[in-house]
C-alpha cells in the first residue's frame, strides 16, 4: 500500500477491491494481512485505488471493503 497525505489516498494494489483481490501465488500470510488491514482503517482514507475495478470513495465504502477483505482472511 502507497499513502498520499496531501489526498488522504491509497493505493492499495490487491489489499482490498474486486476479486480477485489476491494476486499473491500460495498461501496469504493472514497476520500480515490483518495488519495492512489495521493500519489501512487507521489512516481514515479518503479514497482507495485498488489494482482491480473503480476507486473506493467515502467512509462507508472504504469500510465495507475493507471488512470484505477481512471475511476473505482464512
């Protein structure tokens, strides 16, 4: 994930977004997930740019992408 202070972006890759939101091959490392995760929320973002679909804008949408990437965590 790249944080841009001046926009309150982030451009999170594949951390959050349209399936398929893991482009990783093998097993995810689910700690460090959580943890991008955990750090991504503390931000507060504005907008995310994720790898895959449309920009995630507004506080409600940014939030249930990221709890939707939670869900994914094995």
């Amino acid at each position: 994930m790249y944080w841009v202070p001046a926009s309150r972006s982030a451009i999170v890759g594949d951390l959050v977004g349209e399936p398929p939101a893991r482009s990783i091959i093998g097993p995810p490392d689910p700690g460090a997930w959580r943890q991008s995760l955990a750090k991504l929320a503390s931000l507060e973002p504005v907008r995310l740019l994720p790898a895959h679909g449309n920009a995630i804008e507004g506080r409600g949408a940014i939030e249930a992408a990221v709890e939707a990437a939670e869900r994914r965590l094995p």
